[in-house]
C-alpha cells in the first residue's frame, strides 16, 4: 500500500478518538484475509536444518569451462569475458569485484 508522507498525520489525542465501532470493523477486515490451512500439508514442503539428507541425490550436469570465460581471481566464480574488468599481477578480476 502507498503511503503519502505529505499527508497531515494524526496526534495521539486523534487515534484516541477512533470510534469502538470503527476499530471493531478494522479488526473484522484484518481476519476476513485468514484461510484454514492443513498445518502438516503445509509443513511437507519445508525442510529443516540439520535434516538428513543422504537418501538424497543430485542431479547437476557440470560444463568445464569454456574458451571464452574466465575464472575471477577474488569471488573465484566462472565469469563470461564480457565481465572482465581487468587484470591484476596477471590474474583476472570481474567487474563485480573491482567495484
């Protein structure tokens, strides 16, 4: 929701004021948005820290690097040479890095 900072706001003597009714009726907008959710439907999908997960494989076809990338010599990630900013003692450095 946007928010106008121009607006003037109200003192505290003014949210004092609100109307029980009116508050009520913001109360009852506020849980109108509440769906009944299955809790253990909805926790299948997480998963937990430590959790063991040796069962589990991974499926990952790894490329060998290609003639036009580069290896950065500070974040040692596999960069195209597009991404090259320049070279220091001889060693490649990303853009990412020599900013």
């Amino acid at each position: 929701m946007a928010t106008d900072y121009d607006a003037p706001r109200k003192t505290d003597d003014e949210l004092n004021e609100d109307s029980i009714e009116e508050l009520k009726a913001r109360r009852v907008d506020k849980s109108s948005g509440n769906v009944d959710v299955d809790e253990a439907e909805h926790a299948e999908g997480f998963e937990l820290p430590g959790a063991d997960l040796s069962g589990e494989e991974l499926s990952v076809r790894v490329l060998p690097r290609q003639a036009d990338e580069f290896t950065c010599s500070k974040c040692f990630l596999v960069h195209h040479r597009s991404q090259l900013a320049k070279e220091v003692g001889g060693m490649p450095v990303c853009t990412e890095c020599a900013a």
